[in-house]
C-alpha cells in the first residue's frame, strides 16, 4: 500500500492500481480528490469536507464513490444518485478494495459551548491505517499505522501524546497540520517522539510511503 500526504488532514492510499482519498477539504490541494476511486470523509467541517473538490473528483471519474456519514451525505447526496453511501459506527464496507471499518460517533469537545457534530473514522484495511478525522478515537482494533491529529483547537499536546500511548499503533503520522508552523514543528516532533511511545513521522503534502 502507498500512503501520500496531502495538506492538512487529506491522505490517499493507493493500492493494486486503486486509490482511495480521506478528507479533501478546503484546506487540501484543489486536485487532492481527482483521480480518486473512492472518496471517504469523516464530517462536516470545511477542512474535511469541500463540496467543491468531491463534486470536481466524481465529475472526473463516472465511477467514483463517496463514504461519509448523514450529515455530508445530505449535502451531496442528490448530485450524484446512487455513488454517496451514509455510513456510521459499526458499519463494515469495501471501498475501491479497500476494506473499510467505521469507527466513532462524535467531534471532539472544541468548547462547551459549541455543540458537538458527528465525526466517524476509518479503519482501512484490517487495521493497517486509521484516520480518526477529528476525535480522538480508539478503535477495538490493533493499529499498525496511526494518521494522527497533532494540532487543532480542540486538542493540547499532552493529548496527543497521550491517544498514541492508547492506541498504541507501530507508527504515527502527522495530520490535521495546516495550523501548525514550521517553528513548532521540531517542539512538537520531539515531545511526540519521546513520549508517545510508538514511532514518530511527518510526511511534507506530496511526499509518499510505502506501508
């Protein structure tokens, strides 16, 4: 599988000539969703999810399908009859042959006076990635590699550090980093590193790996 980094909280996994996108939003490259076979997008916030990039990514491929949970769907849904699937915790599904199980219910806490919205994550391929979207969520499932929401309004790094001791994947790779600068980077690097308990990795947007 070759897992390649997009801005922010976007990534796409590629595999027997498939791909399949995570969270193309408005913070992603404007082409981050075309190519895609399958689409999968955790909520609602502009940051994963851009009407415009899925519009633009089904319109290109006839045959591409999106994963998401109600409140995207309804947005979308009509556009394109029969290719937007609504999904949520506990659901089980193959995704361009990807194998995809869903997990989580809600956003994480920004402020208590903010009511929280649906967030779901996607556990792909028996655990071989998860990407949680915007909570913190640990599935029942071993995780061989974590994509790890390092900087958001909702979170502190302690946190962070702390999800990854809990989920204890092999690795973890930042997401959800648009927010984070360059100065940061190495603070952060190296008290996720240190602490956290699990092998510790930041891909630039564009740039691939093999998993």
């Amino acid at each position: 599988m070759k897992l390649t980094k997009k801005s922010h909280a976007c990534v796409r996994l590629e595999k027997d000539g498939r791909s399949l996108v995570l969270d193309p939003g408005a913070f992603s490259e404007e082409d981050a969703a075309l190519g895609a076979d399958a689409i999968l997008v955790t909520h609602e916030h502009l940051d994963h999810f851009s009407e415009e990039r899925l519009r633009t990514a089904l319109d290109a491929n006839p045959a591409a399908e999106i994963w998401t949970l109600r409140s995207v769907a309804e947005k979308i849904s009509s556009a394109f009859p029969g290719r937007v699937h609504t999904v949520g915790h506990g659901d089980t599904f193959t995704a361009a042959g990807f194998d995809v199980q869903v997990h989580g219910e809600l956003h994480a806490v920004i402020h208590p006076d903010i009511p929280r919205i649906t967030n779901v994550g996607y556990l792909i391929d028996d655990g071989r990635v998860f990407h949680p979207g915007d909570a913190l969520t640990v599935p029942d499932h071993a995780v061989e590699t974590l994509m790890l929401p390092v900087m958001a309004p909702w979170s502190k790094i302690s946190e962070v550090i702390d999800y990854v001791r809990e989920v204890k994947p092999q690795r973890a790779y930042d997401i959800h980093d648009a927010m984070l600068t360059d100065l940061a980077r190495p603070v952060y690097d190296s008290q996720i590193g240190a602490l956290g308990g699990a092998e510790h990795l930041r891909l630039a947007p564009g740039e691939s790996t093999a998993l």
